[in-house]
C-alpha cells in the first residue's frame, strides 16, 4: 500500500495592513485548533482507525499492512467460511499483530491454522484461560503463535505472536454458518468490519469478554505501536444451492460470476476492496424449484444431527388496528447516511399509517424525547407534526438504548390495538445483553421489529431483538434500498403472525430455538435439533388469526450436510449464554457449556482457540513490539461517534478549520478591498 499525503494549506497572498488584524488573530485561533485536532488522539493507543504507527525511536510512520481474503463454500444452506489474514512485517522489529475480527452471529467458530513459509501450525481448543497462558508463554519464550477468542457473539479477537523481520505470517479461522431464506430468497451475510460500541457507565454482565485478549509478552523492551492501515478483502464463493436458480446477486458489492458444472463461482469485480462494510449474497429459486420444506443432516460419534426449514403458506386475513411506535436512532454513530436512510425509513413508514391507527415516534441518542406524550390517532396533522420532528434529526451524542425502550415498551395500551415497536438503529451499542433481558422480561403484549441501518450494523443483536421481542428484522444497507426494505417489513407488520407453532419429533429430541418465534410474511421456521436416530417424520403445526397449519417433514430423506453438528452446538452455547443473562448460575452453566464447546471444536465465552509452533524462532535478546491492525470505519459514516479520530480525520478537521479562518480572513478583508477600489 502506498501512503497518503494531505498537501500542507497554501497560506494567503499579504493584504493591507488595515485587514490583517482581526484576520490574523482568527487565523491563528483556528491555526491552533487545526494543530490541536491533528496531533489530538496520538498519545493514546485505543485509536480504532488511525493510518500510522509509531516506533521505537518515537517517529510515527506507516509500517505494517493486513491483508484478509475470505472463501465461502456453501452447500445448499450450510457455509464453510474461512478467512486468511496476512500481517506482513516490514520493519526490522519482532512483531505481535492484533487485530479485531467480526463474523456472523450465529457462527460456529471451530479451526485456527498459522502458515509461517512452508510451515503449518494447527490450533486447538482450550479452556479461556489455559489458553491465554499458552498463548503468553509461547510470545514471550519466541515461539510464533497465535490465539482467537469472543469477545462477542459476532466479534473475536486474533492476535499472532513472533512475526519476524520481513516475514508474512497467514492466521486462517475457520467457521460453519446457516444461510436464510426469507422472502423467496436464500441469503449470506459476512460482516467485514463493524460499528464501534457506545460504552455506558452501566456494567454489563458480559463486560469480561471486552477485555484483551493479548497478554502482554514478559519482554523487556516491549512497546505498543498502535495503529495500522485499514484492512482489504478479496473474497470467493462457491456456491451449489441445489436447484435452479433465477438470480444471483450483492445489494453490496459488484460481483463476477462464473457457472461451474454444479453450482457457481462469486467473485469480487474489483477482486480486492476495502473491508468497510458488510458482505451480502442473495440467490433467488426459480419459481417452480422454491422450496417449501427442507432437511439436513449429520452422523457424528455422539448421535444424529438435523436442520429443517419450513415455509409456511401465506394465511391473509384483514389487518387490525395497531399502535406504532417508531424508536429512532440519532446518536453519533449515525452520522452519514445511516441518518438519511433512518429518517427515510421512518417517513416511509408514518406514510403508511391507516386512519384508525394510533403512533408516536421516540428519537434517541444518549438522552430520548418523544414527539407526543403518548400515542395519537393518525391523523393528517398528527403524521405532519411527526414527519417534521423526524426532519429535524441530527446524528450527535451516544447510544443509549435501554431507556427509549423502555418507556416505548411500559407506556399505557391501547384498548382494541395491536402494539408493535419499531426500533430503527445500527445498534452501536454497549450494554447489548441488558437491553435483551429487558425485552424479554417487559415486552408484555408487544411485539419488537428491528430496522439495521448502514453499511455496518450490529445485526447479531437486532436479529436477537426481534427474536425475543416475537417480532421480524430488515437490514437497510444502502439509501436506495429504504423503500424496498421498509415495505418488507411493514407488509409483515400488516399481517397477524403465525403464532402456537409445535413440533413433534419421532424420539427424543434437543431442539434449538427452544422458544419457536411467531412467523410473519414471508419467513420460514428454521430449527436445529439433536436425535437418537434419523428417520420417520417430523410434525408441525400452528395457528394464525381464525385459521391453522400442519404439515409434516421426512427426517429419513434429511440431505447428508457437514457441519450441522457444530451449528447444533454453536445453538446450545447461546442458549446456556442466554441462562446467564437471565440470571442462572455461572458455575453449572460453565459446567455443561465448557465440555460441549471442547467436544466440538468451538471458540466460546469458555473457550479459545490456540495455535503454537513448538520451536522458537525470536533470539532471546530481542524484543517484541505490538501492533493493532485497524478495522475500516463503516462506509458512508463520518466515524466520529466514539469520541475517537483516526488520523486521515484529524488532518480532514485541521484543514476544514483553516479553511474557515482563510473564510474568515476573506470576509475580513472585502470591506477593505473595497474602499481601495473607490
């Protein structure tokens, strides 16, 4: 990569001296603040997208690149992702990269390899702190190694010890991941960087997993050299989804495509792009070949292993009255057109309003207001006073979502109405479990629909959301994608759910979800289950408004799928995950998680993985310095929401305060001029 250099302000021509007074005391005040703002942030080490690094001597300069390449391999609705990093050392210094990795959610986390030259390194599960002891020893002992861990559901950290002098080290983290269907459409997302957490003063119960993950190696001249380049993707699919296909696309990125004999391979048109945003691939059945239902399966030494999807048939009825309740993100991490698109999905949906609806509308960042005391009729007055509330937001201030929805959930029904909340955000925030709790414990009749907006947003904990809020999510990527997306859901919003679902295994089984959601338009039930055996059928059944559903799935026909194993367990942990949120015991939820994450392979909130190579390769009289490769700032926002600014932004901000004194200066200097001419 080739450095970035923002050429230094041409300073102004010499005036009369009657204007340069008042001017130059405004040039040297924005002077200073163009100073400030550019030097602001370099003595702290938690910049998360600052462009340089700095040595030994104290000099800051560009110094380590990553690269990342990512293959996805998906058959029918199981992927094998796997994605190599590349730190690259090109200084003359013993290095320890880190580096903040978001993947899916619901990513079952299970392979770490290190390729140092010719030589292979296989990882290895162990218990959390075991291997952070492994992991220390070896960086300290010079031994190249490399450690993984959650630090989130959709967020892990990977740090690689001991890259030597001029030497490129790949790290390869291997995951399993369950395609959707929603809408008639199969669809993947990859998340390739992520939206900064707003931290509240408010401990969070999974506050432990945001520690570091890197325990410093026992070297004597050890120093932190911060920041690096912002990572590149270059990223593959190979696709055989099973039946034909009508179409094939990325509402995020131009894509090639190439036929193979039984499937597809995806590429990226510009085979290697920043990773600013998320990944999305969609697949589209041919209308006679969408399915229905559909099964998978995997044999392991412990007992048989399902994956059933079933699209429900469209059951309309007449839609009810409903009280909306619009919870709109305005917080920093907004700024950008995660704003545009918010206050556009929001317009669209007050213009859907139905008379004898009632709604309000409730903005957020870290404060709240509501635009009414509580909901109103929707009335052409009403719907005006809130579209220009809606108008009038600017992105500024934290993320603090707990207390907006909160009163949205505890404010007085409405007698005859159907309450459904509408929570519209990228969801940059810290004190995600506790939010989760409280909806689940306070969301009475409610139901929670979730909106994602931006080229990044926390998806994992909208899906969660809508999930225990019994409600649906979309993921508004782009702005030109606010009224397709905005449809989607209020279509669902519009029609009564498919509520009781029940399922009858033929033996014993250990199903997860254990709670079955309710079913809007357009989604399908997808569950993961553990059996004795496979065969005879599984049956289902459920209830809408005035009407019900049953159907039945051949669990003997179930298609051979590697991986459904580790998506069953990857389903567990989250559920002993969730009994910790609720309060459960930490001591017998550990007891039954840990050996479960060890039995299948799992990086967890028990585990980690852990990769060593058992010769030393650093002299013992050199020192190890670290670095922390940067994650790109979302497209499309201003990145300025954690009260941290990398340094392209802090020259942007010196240069737009020079460039107002140079304005100052010339409004200064026109009266002058003036006169000169007369």
């Amino acid at each position: 990569m080739s450095s970035i250099r923002i050429p230094d302000p041409v300073p102004p021509a010499p005036r009369r001296a009657r204007s340069r007074r008042p001017a130059r005391i405004a040039l040297r005040l924005c002077a200073w603040l163009a100073l400030a703002a550019s030097l602001a942030g370099k003595a702290g080490a938690d910049d998360s997208a600052g462009l340089q690094v700095r040595d030994f001597t104290g000099e800051w300069r560009d110094l380590v690149a990553l690269e990342s390449s990512v293959d996805l391999r998906v058959r029918g609705m199981v992927n094998r992702g796997t994605v190599r990093q590349r730190y690259v050392n090109d200084t003359g210094e013993w290095l320890e990269g880190r580096y903040l990795l978001p993947l899916p959610g619901d990513a079952a986390v299970d392979t770490l390899r290190i390729r140092v030259g010719d030589r292979l390194i296989e990882g290895e599960v162990q218990e959390k702190a075991q291997a952070r002891a492994t992991y220390a020893a070896a960086a300290a002992s010079g031994q190249v190694a490399a450690l993984v861990e959650q630090r989130r559901d959709n967020l892990f950290s990977t740090a690689v010890a001991n890259i030597g002098p001029g030497e490129l080290v790949e790290v390869e983290i291997g995951w399993w991941q369950s395609a959707r269907f929603e809408d008639g459409a199969f669809s993947l997302v990859l998340p390739l960087t992520f939206v900064p957490r707003y931290q509240t003063v408010v401990a969070d119960p999974f506050a432990a997993m945001d520690a570091p993950a890197v325990v410093a190696a026992a070297t004597p001249v050890a120093v932190d050299l911060e920041t690096a380049w912002e990572p590149t993707i270059a990223l593959s699919v190979d696709l055989d989804p099973g039946l034909p296909l009508a179409s094939l696309t990325s509402p995020t990125h131009d894509i090639e495509v190439e036929p193979l004999a039984t499937g597809y391979r995806v590429r990226l048109t510009g085979w290697v792009e920043r990773a600013d945003r998320d990944f999305e691939l969609r697949w589209t059945p041919r209308p006679s070949a969408s399915p229905t239902q559909v099964a998978f399966a995997e044999s392991l030494d412990d007992g048989h292993y399902a994956m059933v999807m079933i699209v429900p048939p469209t059951l309309p009825v007449a839609p009810v009255p409903r009280e909306l309740v619009l919870v709109v993100d305005n917080s920093g991490s907004m700024s950008g057109t995660s704003m545009q698109q918010a206050t556009a999905a929001v317009d669209r949906a007050l213009s859907r309003l139905r008379p004898d609806d009632r709604f309000n509308v409730i903005r957020f960042d870290h404060t709240f207001e509501s635009v009414f005391p509580e909901s109103v009729p929707a009335s052409e007055a009403n719907v005006a006073v809130a579209r220009r509330f809606v108008q009038a937001l600017r992105a500024s201030g934290g993320t603090e979502l707990l207390a907006p929805l909160a009163h949205a959930l505890a404010s007085p029904p409405v007698p005859g109405h159907l309450r459904q909340v509408v929570l519209i955000t990228d969801a940059g925030i810290g004190s995600e479990q506790q939010v989760l709790d409280h909806i689940e414990r306070h969301l009475g009749q409610a139901r929670l629909f979730a909106v994602g907006i931006g080229s990044a947003p926390n998806e994992h904990f909208l899906r969660r959301a809508a999930e225990l809020g019994r409600g649906s999510q979309v993921v508004v990527r782009a702005l030109h994608l606010v009224d397709a997306q905005t449809d989607l859901l209020l279509a669902r919003l519009d029609q009564p759910a498919l509520r009781d679902l029940a399922l009858a295994w033929p033996s014993a089984a250990e199903v997860f979800p254990q709670r079955l959601p309710d079913l809007y338009v357009g989604e399908p039930l997808q569950v993961l289950a553990k059996l004795p055996a496979l065969g005879g059928e599984l049956r289902v059944q459920g209830s809408g408004r005035a009407q019900s559903w049953r159907t039945q799935v051949a669990l003997g026909g179930a298609r051979p799928a590697e991986g459904v194993g580790r998506l069953w367990a990857r389903a567990k942990v989250a559920a002993l995950e969730d009994e910790l949120r609720r309060g459960g015991d930490e001591d017998a939820v550990r007891s039954t998680a840990l050996p479960l994450a060890l039995r299948h392979g799992l990086a967890s909130r028990w585990t980690s993985l852990v990769a060593v190579e058992r010769v030393p390769v650093r002299p013992a009289d050199a020192g190890l310095a670290s670095v922390a490769f940067a994650n790109a700032a979302p497209a499309g926002t201003l990145a300025l929401a954690q009260g941290a600014t990398d340094a392209r932004q802090r020259l942007a901000i010196a240069l737009l305060l020079l460039f107002a004194a140079a304005l100052v200066l010339g409004r200064r200097r026109r009266p002058a001029d003036a006169a000169g001419e007369a």
